[in-house]
C-alpha cells in the first residue's frame, strides 16, 4: 500500500498533489484512489493497461465525505463496512451544538494568509455549527491579502497547529480571539471531522 504526502500513516508515499507514478506502480498495486489532481490522463491511461482500478474522489464538499466513504466501500466491495461510518458521519452532523453566529476565518497559512472558504468543507462545518465563515470568496481556500483578511473584521479566528502562532499584524487586529486546532483533525477531509466540530462548539458554549 502507499499513500500521499498529506497521509498520516507510515506507508511508503507515492503522491503529492500529483502522482510520482514510477513509484506508484512499484507497489504493484490492484486499486488506486485518487484526488483530481492526481488524475492525469496519462497515469489512468497506465492503470487501464495494466488493469488497475481507479477512482477519482473530490472532497471539497462537506457532504462528500460520507458519500465517498460509500464510493469507496463499493469501490473495494465492502459496501457495508463502508455505510456504518458513513451513516454515523452524518448522524453526527445533525446532531452538532448551535452557537452564536461569531463571525470566524479559518487560517490555514499566515504568509500569505490563506482562509478557508465558506464554500469547503472546512467552512460549511463551521456554518453548520452557526458560525459566519469568511471572508466571503468563491473560492475553497483563497490565499488573501493581510489587510483583507483584517478588513473583514472577524472575532474568532481559527487556525491549525501546524501553522504557528498568529502574527503581529494579525494579532494587532481589534477583539479577536483566537483558538488553535489540531492539523489533523481539521485539515483533513476524514470521518471524524463532526467530532472536531463538536468539541469546538462545545469550546464555545463554554
């Protein structure tokens, strides 16, 4: 088995935003999951040869995370191994704590500032926990002047743990709060994203 750069287990890596196919197909693999990025014509024209399943899975979305659980679960034909997790996924969704509508920038990266939008799945966590998530941008994860993202004005800002700390000019900004988060837990489209969600709504209440 081999994973991406982004992965968390200590498997041998074959992938960033794009595949390093020579090492990919060393493994002498039977399935590939893939990220859009990661789909280039000439890779699955590769795997159609050597008869290599593929799936191509977009994680943008909130909603897309139980359905790709499922994709996959019918991908490896364990379906029903699959459903469970998803099913809870989101049992736990609807179930979140509703907090004030805090207006709140999730800051992935400080230089330069990059946010996620309130169109990721990132943002639409957040908006379902009733957070106002922006800057407002089409984008999932724009990449943001400073005085933007200060423009904006938010009282909450998020950031993950491999970030490092908040900046001065950000800090400078008027009555914000700021809270970090686990990298892991929250910049990773996974399964237990609803409990990262939780226990930050449950921060908040508190």
């Amino acid at each position: 088995m081999g994973v991406s750069d982004f992965c968390l287990p200590d498997l041998p890596r074959v992938a960033g935003l794009r595949v390093r196919w020579e090492s990919a197909w060393a493994l002498h693999p039977t399935h590939l999951l893939l990220l859009p990025t990661q789909a280039e014509a000439s890779g699955l024209a590769s795997a159609r040869r050597l008869g290599v399943k593929a799936l191509v899975l977009d994680f943008s979305r909130l909603a897309n995370i139980p359905s790709n659980a499922r994709r996959i679960g019918a991908f490896l034909e364990h379906p029903a191994e699959a459903e469970r997790p998803a099913r809870a996924f989101e049992e736990a969704l609807g179930s979140l704590p509703r907090v004030a509508p805090v207006r709140t920038a999730y800051v992935l990266w400080w230089s330069p500032p990059v946010t996620a939008g309130p169109s990721s799945f990132i943002g639409e966590g957040l908006a379902r926990l009733g957070l106002e998530v922006g800057p407002p941008s089409a984008m999932e994860f724009p990449t943001l002047a400073a005085e933007a993202l200060l423009d904006w004005k938010p009282a909450l800002v998020l950031y993950p743990s491999d970030a490092g700390p908040p900046p001065a000019w950000m800090r400078a900004g008027p009555g914000i709060r700021f809270m970090e988060v686990p990298a892991d837990r929250w910049n990773r489209p996974s399964l237990d994203f609803p409990d990262a969600l939780r226990h930050l709504g449950d921060a908040l209440l508190h």
